[in-house]
C-alpha cells in the first residue's frame, strides 16, 4: 500500500537495480547497470553496463551490495540519482 503511494508521488521516475563499484566518495556510490541488447547487424546478444552516481545519505551501501536507485533531481554535476533500497548485501 506505502510502496503504491510512493510511486504515485514519484510519477514516471525510472528505477534502476544494479551493483555497487565503488562507495569510496562521502554520500555518494557508483552503481553498475548491466543489460542485454541486441546486436543490430549480427543479431547476437550482447550484454552492456552503464555506470550511474547515485547519492547515499548515510553511506549504508557497501561495494558488492545489490541496490534500487531512483531518478532524481541533479544533486552534482554527474549525480542524477538516489538510493532507493539496498535489495542484498555483499557476502
């Protein structure tokens, strides 16, 4: 029930789930995306990652954790998105 109204308040906000590379800036991780395309002339299945900075308040993501980032308002010259949740914790 919470989770709908949040998404409601938050309109078309893309949500993203990825890795954490690096956590080594204060408030502020690196988070890897990586998704499947396809290959436009050779038609094979290529995977690609795009990497995002995403703002953590209170520095909880650690490098190897799972997380849910969120589309934001810019908060820095490269940082345009937030962290939403951490989804697993790094062993």
């Amino acid at each position: 029930m919470a989770e709908q109204q949040e998404q409601r308040e938050q309109g078309r906000r893309q949500i993203k789930t990825g890795q954490v590379v690096s956590d080594k800036m204060d408030k502020t991780i690196v988070v890897s995306v990586s998704y499947l395309k396809r290959h436009p002339i050779y038609h094979k299945t290529v995977r690609r990652s795009s990497r995002f900075k995403a703002h953590d308040e209170r520095n909880e993501a650690k490098t190897g954790d799972t997380v849910r980032i969120i589309e934001s308002r810019p908060l820095s010259k490269e940082k345009r998105w937030r962290l939403l949740n951490i989804v697993q914790k790094a062993e």
